[in-house]
C-alpha cells in the first residue's frame, strides 16, 4: 500500500511543485496557466508542463476558455472533485464530557466537506476505541454512497503525546498510560483497502483550519490552534510542524512522581492556578459552575432553570446562555476561565509572534463574554509588538477541524504523489 508519511523537509523539487501547483488550482477555483504560474513564481513552460501531466491523469479539468485580454484566450482549469475521496476520523478529546464524540467527514479534493457521522464518545478502553472508529468509517461510507474504490486514503486525529515512528500515544498525566495505535491503523488498511495516517489532532486541527476554513485563517502563514488548554497545533511559515517525533505541541508539564504514584501537589486538581496544568476541554467552567451552585442555589436558580432543573444537564452552552442573561455565576467563571487561557495564549505569542490564534475543541461555544476575557487578558499579558497584529478567532470548522483536517492531510498527500 502507498506510504503517504511524508515528511515536509524531505519532498523532492516535483513533490513540491505538485503540491504548490494544484493547490492553486484548487483555492483559485477556475485558473488559467499564466494566472497559476503568477501565484507560483514558477514560469509559464514549467506549470504547462506539469498541467498537461495533471490533465491526462484526470485530477484537473479543462474547463473552458477565459475572456482574453488580446491574443489568444487562455483555457481555464479547474481541479476535478470527483477524482477522489478522503476520509477523516477525529477520536475525540482526551477529557471526557457530556459532549464528547467520535467524529468521521468524506472530504473531496478541493476540500469540501460532502458528508459527516457523530457518535457519542464514553470512557472505555482503546479496543473499544477503535471498534467505533471502524464502525463510524463504515457507516459513512455507506450513506455517502461513494464507492470505496474512490476512497484514496484514511486519516485519524488523536490526543496524546504522540510517538509516529514507534506507532505509540502517551495518554494524559491523569491515566499515564503509553497505547500502541498500530492494531487500530492495520485493521483500517485491511478493513477499507486505503492508506491510513494517524496524527496528533491538535497540528491536523490547524491544518484543517488553514486547508478548508474560513477568512484569516486560511492565508495565514503563522498560525496557532488551540485545542482548549490542552496542546496546540503549529502552521509555521505556511507549513504543520510537528517536531522531530510528531508530538510537538503539548501545553502541560509532565509532572514528576514522589511516591507510589504520587504527584506534585501543583498538579492535585483542575483548581490549581499553574498555566501549565490543563483544566480539560471544557476549562473546568461547567464542574465549577455546580459547585458554586451547590453553596448558593438561588443565585443560580436561572441557570438551572434553563438546565431543566438538573444540574448534571450543566453545560459549556447552558453556561452561556445564562451568561448573556446576566447570572453572575455563568459569567464569572466564563471570565475567570477566559483568563486563564488568556494567560496561556499570551506566553504563546510572546514566543511564536503568529498572525492567528484559533480557539477551538469545544470551548469555542464558550461565547462572546468568554472570548471577550480572552482578549483583554491577551493584552494585558502579551507584548504589543505582537499582539498588535494577531487575530484570536474561534475555530470556523467548529467540532469538524480535526476531522477535516485529517483528510485534508491526505489530499494534500495526492497532490504531493501526482
């Protein structure tokens, strides 16, 4: 099967061209010749060159004639959605919530999202893990109604500090467990007859971002997304970074053990006011909101109302929504959960001066009164020269980026092969 582990610093002169190439030809939509070899820096006989290669292999169309500004009119390419598929699967983040799920997208080429599956995420083992992940795949497969000839190859986002080259995920301080991800990749290989690639969803998450999302986010040459307070995903100088073992971009420290397993107290629970100790996806708001509730019960009555009654049913949009309704306790700790990862974000640009922030995972539903303590603490915390050009945004793919990622991750991969 076709190996599509690539690694950026080691594409050749062609793989480069190719990948610079037709993705011009797919963020241009419908391009001509010298309008491609504008945006390429490379010269007109060179990018014909490659066309015609791409033309007689069927991944871009000729589409047309342009209108001509004297002499012969230029013929328009566009690049053929339909000449393969991609899959992405996004296993979920490691804190587990009420609204955690396994997520799958089919993705074209030009990175259009044609159809998705959800299901629910629970705490269970990675065996069981990877039986949804095949099960999502099939199901999304089937109702897509794409053959599974067409399916060019299978990418998977998962948490963890990530090992590539030994197939190996160290999961979270909490459950310190390494698991090998090798059974799982085999068994989607044999299972659908497709390459599979399995990265740390936090860098596929940013390059979903820039590949298939909206506005700044897609031309940014710098660009950080973060997923909550637990790792970020680095687009440097245009391109995903991963680090020398593909696990950059885990925000925590890993805690040293004293005895029997236990920790430094800095690290007891999600309350400690250390930056460098992850609150989980949801930055603890929802568990501190019940607890404040439970000492002062009428003053949340509103937001208990809206929760019907239940204060198990006590979520990030419940939170929210009570917030902009004026309960005191939804929007203090929106606040104060807004400066913590304010401060986060802040060290961040200070030290990687990026042109976009995105802040995603879930905690984007977090709202205005959240993002609006974000940016203030930004400020506060960060050097102006820096923070004077950066954009913080919440993610535009939403609960779709690592997925989306994942399988723009592998179209990008055909454009590199072609």
């Amino acid at each position: 099967m076709e190996d599509f582990i690539i690694k950026e610093d080691r594409l050749s002169e062609k793989e480069r061209r190719n990948l610079t190439i037709l993705d011009a030809i797919r963020r241009g939509k419908e391009v001509s010749r010298a309008e491609i070899s504008k945006l390429t820096d490379l010269n007109i006989v060179t990018v014909s060159n490659y066309i015609n290669k791409y033309v007689k292999n069927k991944i871009v169309l000729e589409t047309g004639l342009d209108i001509s500004t004297g002499g012969r009119r230029p013929e328009l390419l566009t690049l053929n959605r339909q000449y393969g598929y991609a899959i992405g699967l996004d296993l979920g983040a490691p804190h587990i919530t009420p609204d955690s799920s396994i997520i799958a997208v089919m993705m074209d080429l030009s990175g259009r999202i044609l159809s998705k599956e959800k299901i629910k995420k629970e705490n269970e083992s990675f065996e069981k893990l990877a039986e949804k992940a095949i099960l999502i795949t099939e199901e999304l497969i089937s109702k897509s109604g794409i053959s599974r000839h067409d399916i060019k190859g299978i990418g998977v986002g998962m948490w963890g500090v990530m090992d590539r080259y030994r197939n190996m995920v160290r999961y979270p301080v909490e459950e310190e467990q390494i698991i090998s991800y090798a059974g799982l990749l085999s068994r989607l290989e044999n299972k659908f007859n497709a390459p599979v690639l399995v990265e740390h969803d936090a860098a596929l998450a940013a390059f979903g971002e820039r590949w298939s999302g909206l506005g700044a986010v897609t031309t940014a040459e710098n660009l950080i997304f973060m997923c909550s307070d637990s790792s970020c995903g680095f687009i440097i100088k245009g391109d995903v970074y991963y680090g020398s073992t593909k696990s950059a971009g885990e925000l925590n420290l890993n805690p040293p053990i004293k005895n029997a397993g236990e920790v430094d107290n800095c690290w007891g629970g999600y309350d400690h006011g250390c930056c460098l100790r992850s609150r989980g996806v949801d930055l603890g708001i929802p568990e501190k909101v019940k607890r404040r509730l439970a000492e002062n019960e009428e003053e949340g009555a509103l937001l208990l109302s809206t929760a019907g009654g239940k204060k198990e049913n006590i979520n990030i949009e419940i939170i929210r929504e009570a917030a902009e309704k004026g309960v005191k306790i939804a929007k203090e700790e929106l606040e104060n959960a807004g400066k913590y990862l304010g401060v986060k974000i802040a060290f961040l640009i200070n030290l990687f001066n990026p042109e976009v922030v995105v802040i995603g995972r879930g905690i984007e539903t977090a709202g205005d009164i959240f993002f609006q303590s974000v940016r203030k603490t930004i400020r506060q915390w960060g050097y102006e020269e820096s923070v004077k050009v950066v954009k913080v945004l919440s993610a535009s793919l939403g609960e779709d980026a690592v997925a989306a990622g994942a399988a723009a991750l592998i179209a990008k991969n055909i454009f590199i092969k072609s």
